[in-house]
C-alpha cells in the first residue's frame, strides 16, 4: 500500500507521463515523414521535462528513466535527421 501522502500527490504522476509521452515522442518521431517534427519535439521535450522533475522529486524512478531516454531520442531523432539533411 502507498504512503498515503505520495498516493495523493499529484507529482507522484510524474513517471507515468514522462513515460507515456516519451514513447508518443518516439513513434512520431519514426513516423515524422507522415506526422511532421512538431508532435515529437514537444512530446519529447515534455517527457524531458517531468522525468527530471519525478527524479528530483524520488517518485516512479524507473518510469521517468524510461521517459527520459525515449523522449531524449524523440527529440533528438527529428533533430539529427534535419540536420543531416538540410542544407
């Protein structure tokens, strides 16, 4: 059973979103020629975002790793490939 003060803490949802938005990140990312670059980047950079903020915070340590690493490569995916292209 939960403490109760982390069951009712809205930053314990943290990892969950990293963790979901970082895989939306990374599937758009490799359907960017159909979905655009938009949808990645943000997602990516979200999930960046409250990853950092769950383990600062010590909650779902292992869902806001997984949210950092994919929304990472969501980001940088889209990233290096219009730099390796444009020109």
């Amino acid at each position: 059973m939960a403490a109760p003060e982390q069951a009712d803490n809205p930053a314990s949802l943290y990892g969950v979103a990293s963790s979901v938005l970082g895989v939306i990140s990374l599937v758009a990312a490799v359907l960017a020629d159909y979905a655009g670059i938009a949808l990645p980047l943000l997602c990516g950079s979200l999930a960046v975002t409250f990853a950092v903020l769950g383990l600062t915070k010590r909650l779902n340590r292992a869902q806001c790793a997984v949210g950092l690493a994919t929304g990472g490569l969501g980001v940088l995916y889209p990233v290096f490939l219009v730099a390796t292209s444009g020109g």
